[in-house]
C-alpha cells in the first residue's frame, strides 16, 4: 500500500458528515439524519457562502486554484475551510507551501522531513533557504558586516531587503505594506539583523545616533525587546555588533544608500506615503550631526517644497470653484 493511500483510509484522518448528522437524530434513525441533510443543503445562502469562501481560499493560498476547489461539493468546500481556520496559521500553510517548493529545488539543508516537529523549525529552515536565493539578488541592498559558515550580519538598506532579511519574524521594520518604522529607523541609527545560517534563527540590534532619542537595544524573533547576552549571539559578535554601531564614523542606513539606489527607493516608498516621500526619509542623518547651514538649507528646501503643494491646492481648489460657478 502507498503511503498518500494508507494516510487516506485511515480512519482517524476521515470524517463522514453522515456520522456527525446522527449524533443529533435519535437513535440514529435515518429519517432524521436525512431530514436534516436536506434541511442543510437547502439553505438559501449556502451557495453564496461557498462562492465567497472560494475567493478568501484563492486570496489566502495563491497556489489553490478554482479548478482544484471544483472538486468539492459546497459542504465540503464549508466544512474544509473550517477545518483549516481551526487547526493552522494561514501564514504557517503558506510558509509550508513555500518551504516544499524550496525542497523540491534543493535548497533545504535538513531535507529528512521526519526531523520536523514544529512549523517554528520549517520557518527556520525557510529562513536559511531564502538567504540562498535572495543574497544575489539583494547584494547591493545591504551591507554585509560578517558573513561566515554560521552567521551573517547585515545591516537592510531599503524597506525590499528589510523585508527578506527579516522574513519569517515579526520585527515590525519588516510589516507588509507599511515600511514606517523602517523608514523610522534606518533613518535614526545603525540597524543591523543577525541570522544564523544554520538554524534560522535571528535576532535584529538597533543603534540610535540621534543624541536627542538614546537607544541600543536587541530584538528577538517575535519582536520582543531583550537583553542581548540572553540572544544566541556569542560574545565576538555582540563586540562587533557594538564597534559597529558606535564607531565614530558611524552612519545611519539611510545614508548608505548609494544616490541612485535612494531615489528608486523614494519612488517605491511613494505608493504608502501618497503625494509625498515621508519626512523621515528625507534626514539624512540625525539632527545633531548636520552642520548649521546645511541644515538651515534643509529647511529652506523642504519649506519651498510645503509651498508649492499648497499654492498647486490652492490652485485646484480654485478651479473647481470657477467649475462649477460655469456649470450652475
């Protein structure tokens, strides 16, 4: 016997819905499970719930296709969809999804499958593979400050590499569709994210260089600040972690971008901050180390631009006066 046939004929993984309908009939007599299959299928709205659950399917898992949910009857499209809300993370299935088709490339060290007890030590694995695929493509993304057999310390130039580096956490420099706090803190200080290449294991350091807001701290996985001596870094890396980030010539992520790379990445920060590049993003470096004048310039520009998108509203605001004064 296959082992995908011993998995579906065994009992403890098969539901039969008729077996569930009998718990409330008596007796399990028949008539009454039948009636009340009848009464279930019959509802007016099972056949939108079931259109609607497809699509939330589809948006959830990409990789579902209607052609595979066609397969199902709609109690069982019903009933899968509650089976599956019930008993797993939407982003662990999809993370499994992701971690099989790394498998199936080789790009998954530990490829004994049995090994696995947690979804914890599939999105480690996940992590180590993405480093693999993403580091070409993201090389000038990032600065590397160590890159061993075990470890590599990069510090995530763009709101991009900040998310693949950061993948599989829930650092919040790392959010889907709000690069806010990156911007925050690429543009405030030294920030760095540690990842062991073994395990996958990860734990991000932040280092303020605005003397006006102080801050060195370490965050875990989860997003939790902790102390850095109860991370899995070994004392040489907390030591370069801290020359690093406090060497006077030390600068901010931001900075580091090259002058073409921050203007595609401006661009691509437009989609979430509408008309506008986030002020933020547009310190260089913290207010203390830029020079009076450079400064005063700084404002004298960022002011000339506040003007002129307010005389082009004012402008606006005009013409549709006049607008709708013609057509009255």
């Amino acid at each position: 016997m296959s082992k995908i046939k011993e998995l579906k004929t065994n009992p403890e993984h098969i539901l039969n819905i008729i077996n569930v309908l009998e718990l409330f009939s008596p007796d399990k007599k028949s008539k009454y499970t039948d009636t009340l299959l009848r009464l279930m299928k019959n509802n007016k709205t099972l056949r939108d719930q079931c259109s609607d659950v497809k699509k939330e399917i589809m948006n959830t898992f990409p990789f579902i296709t209607m052609e595979e949910l066609d397969n199902f009857s709609e109690i069982q499209i019903m009933v899968m969809w509650r089976f599956v809300d019930a008993f797993f993370y939407h982003s662990d299935l999809n993370d499994w999804r992701k971690f099989c088709d790394y498998n199936e490339k080789g790009l998954i060290s530990q490829n004994d499958l049995t090994k696995y007890k947690t979804f914890e030590e599939i999105s480690n694995q996940l992590s180590i593979a993405d480093i693999k695929v993403q580091s070409k493509e993201l090389e000038n993304e990032v600065v590397k400050i160590l890159d061993t057999d075990e470890w590599l310390l990069v510090r995530p130039l763009t709101y991009y590499s900040s998310k693949k580096y950061g993948s599989n956490t829930k650092w919040c420099t790392t959010s889907e569709g709000n690069p806010e706090y990156f911007i925050k803190y690429s543009s405030r200080g030294v920030l760095i994210y540690c990842i062991n290449k073994i395990t996958g294991y990860k734990v991000a350091s932040f280092y303020s260089l605005d003397k006006q807001e102080p801050e060195f701290s370490f965050w875990n996985q989860k997003d939790t600040r902790v102390d850095s001596l109860d991370t899995e870094l070994t004392d040489d890396i907390r030591k370069l972690i801290q020359d690093v980030s406090k060497d006077k010539d030390a600068r901010t992520n931001r900075f580091l971008l090259s002058d073409e790379l921050r203007t595609k990445e401006d661009w691509s920060l437009r989609e979430f901050s509408r008309d506008r590049i986030p002020r933020e993003i547009m310190v260089e470096e913290p207010e203390q180390d830029v020079p009076v004048q450079l400064r005063e310039m700084r404002d004298m520009e960022i002011n000339r631009n506040e003007t002129f998108e307010i005389r082009n509203e004012e402008r606006a605001m005009r013409e549709e006066v006049l607008t709708r004064t013609l057509n009255g």
